[in-house]
C-alpha cells in the first residue's frame, strides 16, 4: 500500500482536493478531523492548559484560536497535547484501509513538513495557490480579517518552501472543474 502526504497553505483548496480524491474511490485520513476529535477526547487537558480559552469545561474554539495563531508557544502546547492523539488515529484508519484492499491512502495534514512528517509517506501532494486569491477565499468563507489570514498564514511554513519540498504540486489557480481535471491526471500518474 502506498501512503501519500497531501498538503498546503490555508485557502489553497486542500480540502477541496481531498474531497475529489474521495469521490474518486481514494481513503484520504484527515488530520484536521481527528484533531477536532482529540479536543473533545482531551478536553479536560486542553482547559487545564488553557483555562483562558474555556468556560464551564467547554473549550470556546475562537479564543483558543486566537491565543494559539497569538503566541507560538501556546500552540506548541496545544499541538503536543493533540498531536499524538491524531497520529493515532490515522494509524488505525490506515490500518483499515489495508484491510479492506486499498492500495494507496491519502494523509491529508495542514502541518505536514512543520511537523518533519514527510519522512513517512511515498510522496507529498502540495496543493497551491496565488496568496492573493487564498486570503479573498479564506476571509469570504469563514469571516478572518486580513489579519487574522496573515496571522494563520505566517504560522505555517511559507507556500513556496512546500512547494520546493514537494514531490508533486497542483496549482489550483483556475475553476473548480480545471483543479478536477488536475487531480484525476495526478492520481492516474500516481496509481501506474
């Protein structure tokens, strides 16, 4: 079974090729899904930790996005109460995935190369775009101001150091049914 790493800067539209990828028949394990899982596993931990981004025992996801895109350090702490919580995660969906016959599974990790997870996969997937057009999508669909954009921006390896690192790169700069058409003639390139 071969594992392939899928990546990229926020708006690049990585969720969107991960989806394609699964209307495609391909298991892609999201990293981001498992860690929202971990917060509420982890709960308690994270609100001792971060009693400043809780009330009543429940975790106010906004304020703990603020303070951990505010100070590195708070998300170094975040990230080692989650990290390996995913990780295990994405160990038994992968597991079952080789069961059920898959021959090639897709780890889709916002924080891939920051986390020195590269080393693990066939092959890393970077999907790109111009910034200009990832801020215009981030901030119409989730409300960020600039600067909360930058701020998450600036907390994640620059685009075009992902983009050197990778071992594929598909530039989602055009229509959605162009970013399709770009994602079967990678998987096809990828699965002979």
């Amino acid at each position: 079974m071969q594992l392939i790493g899928l990546t990229g800067s926020i708006g690049s539209g990585k969720s969107t090729v991960a989806q394609r990828l699964r209307a495609l028949g391909v298991p892609v394990l999201d990293a981001d899904e498992y860690a929202r899982e971990g917060a509420l596993v982890l709960k308690s931990e994270i609100c001792q930790t971060f009693p400043e981004a809780c009330s009543g025992g429940e975790i106010n996801r906004a304020a703990l996005g603020r303070l951990i895109f505010s100070y590195p350090e708070a998300r170094r702490r975040l990230e080692a109460l989650i990290h390996p919580y995913v990780r295990q995660r994405m160990r038994e969906e992968t597991e079952k995935a080789r069961q059920a016959g898959h021959r090639l599974v897709v780890h889709d990790i916002p924080l891939l190369f920051e986390t020195g997870r590269e080393k693990d996969f066939a092959g890393v997937l970077v999907v790109a775009a111009p910034t200009d057009l990832r801020k215009a999508r981030v901030m119409a669909r989730s409300g960020l101001s600039e600067a909360e954009f930058e701020a998450r921006d600036q907390s994640q390896l620059p685009q075009e150091d992902k983009v050197r690192r990778a071992t594929w790169v598909i530039w989602n700069d055009a229509d959605l049914d162009t970013l399709y058409s770009r994602v079967e003639a990678w998987l096809e390139e990828v699965q002979r």
